[in-house]
C-alpha cells in the first residue's frame, strides 16, 4: 500500500486539505493508500482554519477533527512518497532530511509529463552535484593544491554551464510548480486553493494507477 506524505508550512491549510481530498478520492476510486501530512514549522495541535473547514464541507469533508503537527524523521522513514506545496517546501525538507531525496518532490512537479519532470531531476542533480564540486574546490585551495584547484575549476565550469542551458528550459517548469498559500486570504483563496490541489490530486491518482498497472 502506497503511503503518502503531503506537506506544506504549518499543517493548518494546503497539506490536510491535500491530505483529506486524497484520502476521499482514493476510497471513491478504491485505491488502497495511506495519506498522512505535516508542516516544516508547524506547531502540533492547531485546528485547522475555519476557511479551510468551511470549503472543505463544501466537498463533503468534515474537517474540524484536523489537528497540525511537524514534520518528523519517523514520518519521513514511513512515507514512500513526500509531496511538497512549494519549491521552497521541497528545498527544507531535502536540507533536513538528504537521504529522502529519492522520494521528495513538489505536488505539482510530481504529476508532470514525465519529459518535463526528468528534466527538473536532472536540474536537481546538477545543482547538487555543483555543491559538492563546489565544496571540494574550496577544500583544495586551503590545502593549495593549485593543480587540483584547477582540475575542479574546469569541472565546475562545466557543470554550470549544463545547469544554465537546462534552467532556461525549466524555468518556465519551476513558476508553475507551486500551490498558493491562502493563508490570510479570503474565504474565495482557500476555495481556489482546494479546487488547485483537487486537480493536481487527480493527476496523481492517475500516475498511481498507472504505475500500478505497469508493475502487474
């Protein structure tokens, strides 16, 4: 059975409404999945916002049992799959948990055209590979080894330069990869929020059963 970890900031209005919606969709469609969700700086406890309860009825979910709670490392061992509402989202998570990366990708990223979501991969990649070549540079100039230093300048440069040619082609990507934050917002953002994610949930349960066929 699939588990999914949906989250967002503090677990008060995208990641349990993605959560709830999921949860309904899946029992609908009769697909077996474990649905859980967190915030990176939420406080346990907190009821979710009114807004949030109010146009979560308007889809038949009862809402007010929700209660927040953050993120942690046993509900990251226990996902399989973590979606994120943001980029930024994403890029907490992959800092405080680096061993999960495998499994951490923003919601919307996650339900793209496959040619579209292997090139934000390879993206992720390089950026992380630039880091460490990055590192090692800096390592070898305290220790002035200058022919290492100059070895890894030129692995940098390379590295860069297939970084930037691919981010002019994901860009556009990336400014669509996020669910907007209504917290604060009018009882009209929360709603346009729910109906965001109740697409993208749907393009996720999609993928889901098609991957589950391609595995029979």
């Amino acid at each position: 059975m699939k588990k999914i970890l949906f989250v967002c900031t503090g677990n008060t209005c995208r990641s349990p409404m993605a959560e709830a919606l999921m949860r309904k969709k899946a029992a609908e469609k009769g697909i077996e999945l474990e649905v859980r969700s967190a915030g990176v700086t939420a406080l346990d406890g907190a009821e979710a916002t009114e807004a949030a309860v109010r146009v979560m009825e308007e889809k038949g979910i009862d809402h007010r049992s929700h209660r927040s709670r953050a993120v942690s490392r046993d509900l990251v061992e226990w996902a399989d799959l973590i979606l994120t509402m943001t980029s930024d989202h994403r890029k907490m998570m992959a800092q405080s948990y680096p061993e999960a990366a495998d499994k951490l990708y923003t919601l919307k990223e996650y339900v793209l055209p496959d040619a579209d979501r292997e090139k934000l991969e390879e993206l992720q990649r390089l950026q992380v590979e630039l880091e460490t070549v990055r590192a090692m540079l800096e390592n070898e100039r305290e220790q002035g080894n200058r022919s290492r230093v100059e070895s890894l300048q030129k692995q940098m440069e390379e590295i860069e330069k297939k970084y930037r040619s691919l981010w002019r082609e994901v860009s556009g990507i990336l400014a669509r990869t996020d669910v907007p934050d209504p917290f604060g917002g009018s009882e009209e953002n929360y709603r346009q929020c729910r109906d965001v994610l109740d697409a993208e949930l749907e393009k996720l349960l999609n993928r889901l059963q098609n991957s589950s066929t391609e595995e029979r």
